[in-house]
C-alpha cells in the first residue's frame, strides 16, 4: 500500500503532506481487504489529473468497504450498463476460485442467453 501511494504521490507531484493523510486514511480502515485496496487505489488514479484539494475531498469519501466500492462503482453505470455490471458482478462474488477474463466472459455470454 505504502509504495502504490508513494508511486502516484509521485506520478502527481503531491506534498508530502497530502501523501501522509492518504497513508493515514488508508490505515483508518478497517477491515480492509487486497480487492479493496486496489478499488481504492485506481479510484485514486482516475483522479490522477486532479488538484491536489480534488484528491483530499476524494480520500475523505472513500467507502470503507467492498461493498460500498462496488455501489460506487454500480452508480456510475448508466442504465443501460448498470445490469450488466450487476450481472459480473454476481459472477465475480460467487466465484469459487479467481476467474480469467475469458472464464468470465464465457459465464457471462452464458447467462445472457
């Protein structure tokens, strides 16, 4: 974690600052998982061409779930995509084991049906 927070501190130019409150943040969660963290931390990179006062609103409103990642993410689906996420998203949850892309393409070409 410290060293992907480091990277796009990096990548942005932040102050050392704003580097140590997303380490901070990070850290107050808890529970946190890897699938978590990695939701966090590309949410963190889409912002990448943001201010700096942009990043810190959207570290404060980081959901402190899986969960909460996932109704974030499902949010911002238009209609038209939002059940398809949905579908993937059953897919990836009732998986046994971790899926290839073309494992999962393949069940969710097979649900369409």
């Amino acid at each position: 974690m410290d060293k992907e927070i480091d990277q796009i501190s990096a990548e942005k130019n932040l102050s050392t600052e704003t580097r140590e409150s997303f380490k901070l943040r990070f850290t107050e969660i808890p529970n946190r998982t890897y699938l978590w963290l990695y939701l966090m931390l590309e949410e963190l990179r889409t912002c990448l061409g943001s201010s700096e006062k942009k990043l810190l609103r959207v570290i404060d409103r980081l959901p402190i779930s899986v969960e909460q990642s996932y109704e974030q993410i499902l949010q911002r689906c238009n209609e038209k995509n939002e059940r398809h996420a949905k579908d993937l998203l059953e897919i990836i949850v009732a998986a046994r084991r971790p899926l290839t892309l073309g494992k999962l393409i393949s069940f969710w070409s097979f649900i369409r049906v």
